[in-house]
C-alpha cells in the first residue's frame, strides 16, 4: 500500500509505525524542501513538497493527514475527492459543519476515512469500555480523568487556546462512549501564560457525572501522567499512566470490588501502532472500521462546547 503523508511535525509518530512494516510504502511531504528530507531520510521515506501530488498521484491508496487542526476536514474532503482513503488526526475537523460534511462526503464516496482516536486502542481503555458494555461491575455512576503533563514537545503550545481540541478531546471520547453527551458542563480555567494553563470540566448526566482535568503547569521532572478512577455500583477501576516524548504509555488497571483488589492483565501495545494496524486491516477488508469520522461527532461537540467555555473564561483568582 502507497501512503502519502502530510506533514512533519506529528506526522513523525505515524511516520516511526509505517518505518517498521514491509507492507507500505510512505512518501511524507512538507511544506520546507530540506526539513522534509532530513525528516524523511531518519525513517528511509521519499519527501516531496507539492502536496497537491498526493491527491493527483494515482498511486497513493491513503492520504495520512498530520497538519494542523483548520486544515484537517478540507484536506480529507480532497482525499475522497480524489478517490482515496484518508487518515487524519484528531479532532476531524474545528467546527460541527464542517465535521458533517466530511462524515456525508464518507458516506457517498465507497471510501475509507477514519480518524485517529488512539485512545480507543489503549489497553487501560479498553478495560473500561468493556467493563460498561458488559456491566462487570455494575452501573458506572462516576468517571474521572486527569492528563498532566509538562512541555515536552519543544514549541508545542499548551495554552487555553489549544488544550480542548489538543489535549481533552482523547479524554472527551472516552466519557461520550460511556456516558453520552452531558446535561450540564461547567468549566474552570487558570492560566499561567499563553502557553501554559489548566483546565476542569464538570459533567452532569442523569444519574451520574465526569470530570476532566488537563495541565501543563508542570515542571519537565514531572513529565507526563495521566489516568481514570471508574466508580461503578458494584466496584471500581483505577487507571495510572505516564507517558514519555514517544507517546507510549506505560501503566496499570485495578478494580477494587468486594472481594478485594486486582490488577488486571492487559496486552502490552503502542497505541499508534495499533491504530494503523486497524487501519489497514480495514483497508485489506479483514474488521470493520472503529474510528470513523461518524463516530467521533460527539466527542467534538461536546470538545468544541468546552473550548467556546474555556475561552469565554470561569477562571480561578490568582
């Protein structure tokens, strides 16, 4: 499989998955001619810099689209307009129309279109999606999840401006597959600089509530950590992460029931890797698509409600 990928920033983690399989073959483009081939060459890629080649090549199966959010439903719609399959990260688009559009033009096209919800193939995750579908441990009555990090990512901001659609929507999903879409959500908000803040969000349902927490106030020996505490009516799971610049977690699940504690056993896997693993066993007909553009509009409504919020501000007094 011929895999265009745009762009050479993020694009690196998927460009580190495909440089470890014999199946595909990847051009990554990029707007600057020697960053893209320096880039490039560290995986054993071509690089190009006419990103309208990976539209108008025939030979590209898949678009991998690693660009920055505003362009992220305008480049998937060209995908399918030129009759390929397209991966994009998330979120799928900045605004619910444009969402919309993408997810009817993937409906009419006979392609495939999927966005990168990793979060969906994380271990921990799992756990917990299974633990509601099945009701393992009863009713889930209460989820929190906090993700606090430091800057890792040199350049990256993680500021009020970018932390909903950058760093709570992953966590934003996983509350809508468990719970739905919120009654209520309240939003608090600090903010060190322009790069730096905090945010909660409090979400009510009927008969249960979550809450999200996200940061980048910490120092760079924090590093990253991140987790969930599921309280159910029958038991509890606890999940503890922490994650590096590679952005492979590593951690544990423990559900707390009656009859004492137990950490559960999961698969040991790369997140991203898993991802496109899916993706292409779609493309090669083997499973159905979990990651379609379908299935994350309500996440992103209830992202993009938090990012009008955080914006408008409920911040707390220094």
């Amino acid at each position: 499989m011929k895999i265009a990928l745009l762009g050479t920033g993020f694009g690196q983690a998927h460009a580190a998955v495909y440089a470890d399989r014999a199946d595909v073959e990847v051009v990554m483009f990029g707007r600057d001619p020697d960053k893209t081939a320096a880039v490039a060459g560290r995986f054993g890629f071509a690089s190009a810099t006419d990103p309208d080649a990976a539209f108008e090549d025939g030979s590209f199966d898949l678009v991998d689209i690693c660009l920055p959010i505003g362009l992220h439903a305008e480049y998937v719609l060209r995908a399918l307009q030129a009759g390929k399959h397209a991966l994009v990260e998330l979120p799928l688009a900045d605004n619910l129309a444009d969402a919309q559009r993408v997810v009817e033009a993937a409906e009419r096209s006979g392609k495939q279109v999927f966005v990168d919800m990793f979060e969906r193939f994380i271990p921990a995750n799992r756990a917990l999606f299974d633990a509601v579908r099945d009701s393992t441990y009863g009713r889930l009555e209460q989820l929190t999840l906090w993700n606090l990090t430091a800057h890792l990512w040199p350049g990256a901001s993680l500021g009020l401006a970018v932390l909903p659609l950058e760093a709570m929507h992953s966590d934003l999903d996983i509350i809508t597959r468990t719970l739905g879409l919120p009654r209520r959500a309240e939003v608090t908000t600090v903010a060190r600089d322009d790069h730096s803040a905090s945010i909660e969000a409090t979400l009510s349902f009927d008969g249960a509530f979550a809450r999200d927490s996200v940061s980048s106030l910490m120092p760079m020996s924090w590093g990253a950590r991140g987790g969930y505490t599921a309280t159910f009516t029958g038991g509890v799971l606890d999940s503890t992460s922490t994650m590096g610049f590679d952005g492979k977690p590593t951690g544990a699940v423990t559900a707390y029931t009656a009859d004492g504690a137990r950490e559960l056993e999961l698969p040991p896997a790369d997140q991203y890797a898993a991802m496109i693993d899916h993706v292409l066993a779609v493309l090669r007909g083997e499973t159905g698509n979990q990651i379609t553009p379908a299935s994350t509009l309500d996440a992103l409504e209830l992202t993009l409600d938090i990012d009008r919020k955080a914006r408008r501000g409920n911040p707390v007094s220094p």
